[in-house]
C-alpha cells in the first residue's frame, strides 16, 4: 500500500467514537470469500473494524448447502497457512488425492474402461473434497472468536454509494428490521447476486458458458487513499478475480 493509503487507512481505524454502525469495511455476502477475506483483513490488520453481512443464518446445514468446493493445492495452502485453519481441515474435511483426470474411452459408457491419470499416494501438500456447509460455519465461528461483526440472517437492501463521503450507505434488513450501516470501503462477496455489478451495470453478455467462480469486488470510499489489498492476496480477496480453481 502506498504511504497515502496506509496513513488514511491508520487514520480511520483509530477514528472509532462515532456510532457503532460505523465499520471500516463492510462485506456483502458472507460466502466463502467473504468471510475469507474478513478473516485475513484482520489478521494483517488487527484494528480494523470489520462487519460481514450474511442472508443466510447460520449455522447452514451440512453436505447439501453449496456445491463445491474440491480445491487443489493451491487453495489448501490457503485455507490452512495463511487463515490458520489446518486443524479445521484434517479432523472436519476430506483429503483427497489432488487433481485427477480421466480419459475418453469409446462411448464412454463404461467407467472402469478410461484411464485415470493422478497421484496414487497423498502428496506431502495435501488437499481436500470440502464441505461448504461445514467450512462456512467453521468460518463464521472464527470471524466472530476473532472480533469481526458477523451478522447472518441479514439481507443487503440497497447501497448508496457516497464517493465524495467518507462513508458509503448500506440498508439492511435483519431480524425483522431495516436499519443502515456506513462503511469506508465495501466488498461485495455476494456470489451470483452481484449486487454491485448489477448497481453499477457492470454486467457484460459472454458468448461461452461461463465458469462459476468466486467474486469480491472492493469499493472505496474517496477519503480512504489506495486500495487495502493485503500484497500477496489470494484470489478471493482480489478485485474481481477467480476463486481457486475447479477441479
Ligand atoms: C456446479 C458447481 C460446481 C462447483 N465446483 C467447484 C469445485 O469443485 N471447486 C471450487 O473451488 N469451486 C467450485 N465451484 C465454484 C464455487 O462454488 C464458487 O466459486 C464459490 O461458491 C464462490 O464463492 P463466493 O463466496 O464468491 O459466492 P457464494 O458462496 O455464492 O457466497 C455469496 C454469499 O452472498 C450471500 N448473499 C447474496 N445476496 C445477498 C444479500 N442481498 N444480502 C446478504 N447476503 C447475500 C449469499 O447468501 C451467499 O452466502 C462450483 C460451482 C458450481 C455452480
């Protein structure tokens, strides 16, 4: 981060008498990637006032509340050094044998006749066939033990972008009543509803089918200089990058 963006970025965070709905960041959505996002926002920055909205209540149910996610090496590594959570992973999720590819036989009507290419022994850097319900509860415990404001069963209504404000306006609805939130910066991590690139008619027709993948877009507010993306960061924490990928 340039020296600009770091001084207003230290400078907000020490700013915090104002009103309790007042966050440095907000995350709309609170899928895998962001509540992967708010968990290593703040381990690079303890002090940083974060707030994760969330539709859905938590805890989800397991097994068939998301497909996904089969992640390779790649996003393993992820997962278990950079947020820490290596023992969630080896006693809550499956290790599986990496990324494995079959070949076309005939038809292909008969399985055991492709040919399968991969590892026949775990790798020393393993990987893992993910239950979404599962790590997104794990996550959303972690945020909270780790003093991020998590609120589930809350719907993003409407977001009013203020770029000459210092903060931006989110409406909201949770427990049966709307309020508004104000951020500096807002992330939206909210999966196919897109809400700001629906907002901001970002939206653009592909010829191709495409490729589910995992989105944060991040919104500043003007006051805050230069972006706040850890160096480094994966791909759910960059601006509209792809999640790990598909196997
Ligand atoms: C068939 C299929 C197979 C896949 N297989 C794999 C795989 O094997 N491996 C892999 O890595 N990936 C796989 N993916 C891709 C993976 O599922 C996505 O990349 C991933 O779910 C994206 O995560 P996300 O956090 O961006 O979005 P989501 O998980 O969709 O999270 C978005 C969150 O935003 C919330 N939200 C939406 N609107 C609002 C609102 N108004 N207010 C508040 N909250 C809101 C939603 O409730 C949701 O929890 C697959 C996808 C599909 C469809």
């Amino acid at each position: 981060m340039s020296n600009a963006g770091e001084h207003a970025f230290q400078e907000l965070e020490h700013s915090h008498k104002a009103s309790p709905e007042q966050y440095d960041v907000a995350i709309l959505g609170g899928g895998i990637a962001g509540l992967t996002v708010a968990l290593q926002i703040k381990q690079m920055r303890p002090n940083t006032r974060i707030l994760v909205l969330e539709k859905q209540e938590h805890p989800v149910p397991e097994a068939a509340h998301k497909v996904g996610e089969s992640t390779v090496e790649v996003a393993a590594y992820y997962l278990r050094d950079v947020l820490g959570l290596d023992e969630h992973l080896q006693k809550q999720q499956l290790r599986k044998f990496g990324l494995r590819m079959f070949f076309s036989s005939g038809d292909n009507q008969e399985i055991e006749r492709r040919v399968e290419y991969g590892q026949i022994e775990q790798a020393p850097l393993p990987a893992y066939q993910i239950d979404r319900g599962r790590l997104e509860n794990a996550l959303g415990d972690e945020i909270r033990r780790r003093d991020i404001t998590f609120l589930d069963g809350c719907k993003v209504q409407r977001i009013e972008l203020q770029p000459q404000d210092a903060f931006h306006r989110v409406r909201i609805l949770h427990q049966e009543s709307e309020r508004e939130i104000e951020a500096r910066w807002l992330i939206d991590a909210s999966g196919r509803s897109a809400l700001l690139k629906r907002q901001l008619g970002l939206a653009k027709k592909w010829s191709t089918t495409p490729m589910p993948s995992g989105f944060a877009s991040i919104i500043p507010s003007t006051s805050t200089v230069g972006p706040p993306i850890p160096s480094g960061a994966p791909a759910s924490t960059a601006r509209s990058v792809r999640s790990p990928p598909i196997t």
